[in-house]
C-alpha cells in the first residue's frame, strides 16, 4: 500500500535506534493510524511524506536560544578541535563515513521516505555524501602553507593556514544528506565545529548523520544540528561574531539576504545558489547519446536539481527528429512513490515546486509551445508528470528562470555563436551542458560558456575531486577538491626577523 510505504520505511530496529536519544527530540509515528489532528502539535514539527502527506515524525523545533547554546558550545569544543592533530581527525571522519557506509540501507531510506527521490537515487546520493567526507577526511592531513623568499634582511617568514573557527552550514532538502556531508567534512577537516541547520522537509536525514558522527567519536560540539526556523537562526548567526563562516546552499534570493546580513560581522561565506543550466546539443553528435544525457541532465532528482538543464537547445537541422525521440522517451518514465521499485519520478518535495512547473508550463503554452508530453492538466498535488515543451522561445518564463522540476524546454538554434550568446544571457552561472563530436567546437564552447561547470558530452561530472560552484548570481567559492577545504581556512603570515643587538 502505497499509503504506508515511507512510515513502514522507517520502522525498522535500526532507525529507531539511530533516533533513539531522546535528546534528538525525534518521535518516529506509528505506522497506523494517523495522528488524530487535534495531536499534531504546531506544524513545524511535523515530517510528512511528500508523496501521501502522512506524517512520519514529530521532531522537535529549536529556538533561537538553543542557537546561542549551540554556539557557546561550538565556541567550547573549537579550542580543543582546531588543536586537535590532523591525523586525529582523519580518523574521526572516517570513522564517520565508515558509519555512514555501515547504515546506508536505512539512511537511504529515510532520504527517500522524507524527500520523496526513487530510493535508487537516494541509495547513490549516501555514497556521493560519504565520498565527500572520504575526501576531506584525507584532505586535513594535506593543509599546508609556504615560507615566501624574505624579502627583509635577515628574515624568515611562512604562511601557515588555520581554522576559520564556528561554521554554520544553512543546507536544502533535494540533497537532504549529501548537501551536510559535503559541506561539513570539509569544515570540520580544517579544524572548524559545524553547526548545522537543515531544511524543514528534512531533518530526520540531518540527525541521523549526528547521530552517526556520535557513534564515530565525533566530540561534543564538534558537529551539532538544530532543527528550527532559517530566519530566526540567521539574525542570531549574523550578530554573533564567534560564527566566522556560513556555508548556504538554496535559493538565490536567500543567499543574497545572507550575504547583506554577514556585513555585520564581516563573515567568510560560501554559497551555492540556483542554476538555470544551458544544455546545446550540436547537429554532428550521436543524437541517442545526447538523448541519453539529457534524459539524465533534465530527470535526475525528479528535476529538483541545481544542475538539472532548464534551457535545452537544439540544432535546428536535428530539432524535429530530436523533440520526437526525447518524448517518448519521456512519455515512458513512471511516477510514483519514491519508495515503489518501478519509480523514476517522485512527488515534488514541496507544493511550491510543483506550482512552479505548472506556471511555467502554462505561462509556456499561452506564449506558442507545444506539449509533446505530460502539462499542467497531468499535474496532481506534488506529482508532476515528466512534461517536454518544444518550440520555447527565450522571453518565456521557462527561459528566464529556474524551473527545478521535471519540466524539459527546448529551444531550436542555428549558429554556434548565437547559441552560446544566449545561453550565457542568464543571471545564473553554475553549469552547462555541450554536446558536440567536434572537438574545436567543444574547446571553444567550452570557453566561452561564462559557468563555473561545463560538461562536454556528459551529464555527469560532479564529486570529490572536482571544485564545485558557481559563477554571477550562482554563488561564491566552491566545495569538493582541494579547493573546497579553503573555504573553512584563513592565512597567516609570520615574518621573523633576527634582532641586530645578538
Ligand atoms: P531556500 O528557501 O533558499 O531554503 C534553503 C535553506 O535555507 C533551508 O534550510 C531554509 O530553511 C533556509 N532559509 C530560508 N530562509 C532563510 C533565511 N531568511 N535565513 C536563513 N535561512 C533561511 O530554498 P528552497 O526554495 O527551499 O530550495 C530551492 C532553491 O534552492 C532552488 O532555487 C535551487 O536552485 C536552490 N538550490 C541550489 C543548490 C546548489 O547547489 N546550487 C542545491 C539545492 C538547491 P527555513 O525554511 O527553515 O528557513
């Protein structure tokens, strides 16, 4: 019974016991029946499967004190972590990710039952995590600075680097688990505590990773996550100046209150905001292969994906034969509950998501697109079914904006200069797609794509050694790679000299 899938999903031994402290404030419902309404005590704390509504657990909301604790505790444990030798916490973090590795059935589970993705995909999104923290976990051994020629007489000097200090990682729901793991393995590998705020739809994945950094020795403080309105946290975090990092991943127009709010302690920030991904197909590629690659790039995460191509232009001289294939291709992908085998399409994780899609494709349909699959008419509550809308013009709302559902545009175009040109006519600047078998085609795409990401004939390129983010409006630093440890790092300089009096 498709009612019941995500509840029973979640009544195993092994997550009760993950969510067993009842300090958590985790109260996992039973099965049957459904809390009677005059229980559900204030909505917030209440977890829902997306796909049926049902509640899954009651998870206590924090408040802006337990914000100023968890700081004056982060601000505790930061004196004993930052000294803590980097060899110390390789291990801890393996530790961690060893743990993760161990509970990857159930965690995979609770990704799937709360967020809504098919559970294959929540399956591969506890690896992509844990891989992240794999990496970082190696990374803190290899900080290192650099002893500059003196450029004074009789000097010596070095840049050495060290912890930022408090982190704060204000993180989305499309990625509810792997979003944490990036972000803190990376701070917490440079000697930093991480505090973690997670996104209402998804806190049971959040404290499942605390309770498993618990279990790998992870010390008080160190790591710690709080459950509670983003608004009310933010003004705490922004006055308090122990707090010098905020790493955000969501929506624009957040990042860039966060970044206004900062200025009052002047943190460091690091942020991926939204996307709005070009993907070209050129008319000298093996059409079935960039097929495929935008079936990926478009569907993954049921489009709920920073990545996913949001403007998929194609080569007019290969457009018809193109738009016919997508859509059947299309037309045959299943939606359903992210926990039923035969999924490829889950709920929208929020309604507002859902309501998106439907305005853009409506906005579409009224400006000249055709329907080639699913529309707004096959939208129920969160389900969005797979939609294809051919013949998009750029001034459509489709066009213009982050669409972040399973909701494919396609533009015709003619000439490679006319296509990156509007391709880089966009705020957004995270990733893009080219699909070509020439290759001076594909270096100078490439090139001129103004993205901090571009992949050539592939939809997948992301993971622990590559820097990922964004150019504009799509963020600030980047995480993963050698890169990513930066973010949680600050360089000090030391000049010794000799004095002449010896
Ligand atoms: P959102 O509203 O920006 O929320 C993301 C997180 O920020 C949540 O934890 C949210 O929790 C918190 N938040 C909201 N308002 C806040 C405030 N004033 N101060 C501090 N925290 C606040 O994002 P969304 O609409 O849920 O997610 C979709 C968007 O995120 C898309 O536009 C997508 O592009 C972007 N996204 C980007 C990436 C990337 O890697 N670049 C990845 C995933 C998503 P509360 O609601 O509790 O405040």
């Amino acid at each position: 019974m498709v009612e019941n899938l995500a509840r029973a999903a979640l009544d195993s031994p092994e997550v009760h016991r993950l969510f067993a402290n009842a300090a958590l404030g985790i109260e996992l419902l039973p099965a049957e029946p459904d809390p009677p309404l005059n229980m559900i005590a204030g909505e917030p704390e209440l977890v829902r499967d997306p796909a049926t509504n049902k509640c899954l657990a009651r998870v206590k909301v924090r408040g802006q004190e337990v914000m100023r604790a968890a700081i004056d505790e982060a601000d505790r444990a930061f004196k004993t972590w930052r000294d803590t030798l980097a060899e110390e916490r390789r291990t801890v973090l393996r530790a961690w990710g060893a743990a993760i590795r161990r509970e990857s059935f159930s965690l995979a589970r609770i990704v799937s039952a709360e967020q809504g993705k098919p559970l294959s995909e929540a399956e591969a999104e506890i690896q992509y995590g844990v891989s992240f923290i794999d990496w970082f976990a190696d990374e803190a051994i290899r900080i290192c600075g650099q002893s500059p020629t003196p450029h004074k007489p009789m000097s010596v000097g070095w840049v050495s680097k060290q912890p930022v200090g408090i982190t704060v990682a204000i993180t989305p729901w499309n990625f509810p688990m792997a979003m944490i793991a990036r972000k803190a393995a990376a701070a917490l590998a440079a000697g930093c505590p991480v505090i973690v705020k997670p996104a209402p739809e998804t806190p049971l994945s959040a404290y499942a990773l605390y309770a498993l950094a618990k279990a790998a020795g992870i010390p008080d403080g160190v790591f710690q996550v709080l459950h509670g309105d983003g608004e009310k946290f933010a003004r705490i975090i922004a006055a308090d100046s122990r707090v010098r990092a905020v790493s955000f991943t969501g929506s624009t127009a957040i990042g860039k209150i966060l970044y206004a709010q900062s200025s009052a302690t002047v943190k460091k920030l690091s942020m991926e905001l939204g996307g709005h991904a070009p993907l070209i197909v050129f008319d000298d590629v093996d059409l079935d292969a960039a097929i495929d690659g935008c079936m990926s790039a478009k569907f993954a995460t049921s489009g709920q994906d920073c990545l996913a191509a949001n403007r998929i232009y194609i080569q007019r001289t290969v457009y018809d034969a193109f738009c016919d294939r997508f859509a059947k291709r299309v037309s045959a992908l299943k939606v359903g509950h992210g926990l039923s085998p035969e999924t490829n399409i889950g709920p929208m994780t929020k309604q507002a998501v859902a309501d998106k899609c439907r305005s853009h494709i409506d906005d579409a349909v009224q400006r000249g697109a055709r329907v080639l699959a699913g529309g707004s008419a096959e939208i129920r509550g969160k389900f969005v079914t797979p939609t294809v809308l051919c013949d998009v013009s750029d001034d459509m709302l489709i066009a213009t904006q982050e669409t972040f559902g399973p909701v494919a545009a396609i533009l015709p175009f003619d000439e490679e200069e006319e296509v990156m040109r509007r391709a880089n006519a966009s705020d957004m600047g995270l990733a893009a797609y080219v699909f070509t078998a020439d290759l001076n085609r594909a270096i100078r795409c490439s090139s001129a794509l103004e993205y901090g990401m571009v992949a050539v004939n592939t939809p997948s390129f992301t993971g622990p050694p590559v820097p990922f983010g964004g150019w504009k409006e799509s963020g600030l630093g980047r995480e993963g790679s050698t890169y990513g440890i930066d973010e949680f790092l600050e360089l000090k300089y030391v000049c010794v000299g000799a004095l002449h009096s010896a």
